[in-house]
C-alpha cells in the first residue's frame, strides 16, 4: 500500500521547458509526495542528511541519503 499523504510535500517548478522541469520539493517532517510516476529521469538533491523511502506498490525500500544527490530512472513509479 502506498504511503498515506496527509501531510504533503511543497513543489516549487523553477524550470519548465521542452528538454528539462526541474522542481524543488521541500519536505516538512513526515511529509510525502502520494503515489506518482517518472516519465523522465530524476535527479533527487538533498539538502540535509535524509532517509529517501520508496513505495513502489509492492514494496517499501529506505535509504539513508547524506546531502548530495542520487538518480533514478525515467518510467518509474514510487
């Protein structure tokens, strides 16, 4: 089961063009982003020491992310 959002994440588009959107999302403690997919790949930036956790639908996978970056592939659901 996909994680409940009931406190959601803020997105921020700060590019918008033909070849790339790139979003800031700002993540209040215990906030999500609700089930969605990636047609293009991602790129995630954090700013701060995090635990990245992702709901595919059938599973739930965490990671422990130091600030930096980590990329994901296009066509991916979490």
């Amino acid at each position: 089961m996909a994680f409940k959002c009931t406190i959601p994440a803020v997105p921020t588009v700060q590019q918008d063009n033909a070849d790339m959107r790139i979003t800031r999302w700002d993540f209040p403690p215990g906030a999500v982003t609700g089930q969605h997919a990636h047609s293009w790949p991602c790129v995630v930036v954090m700013l701060t020491n995090a635990i990245l956790r992702v709901d595919d639908g059938s599973a739930v996978t965490e990671t422990k992310m130091p600030a930096g970056h980590a990329c994901r592939p296009g066509n991916s659901s979490n």
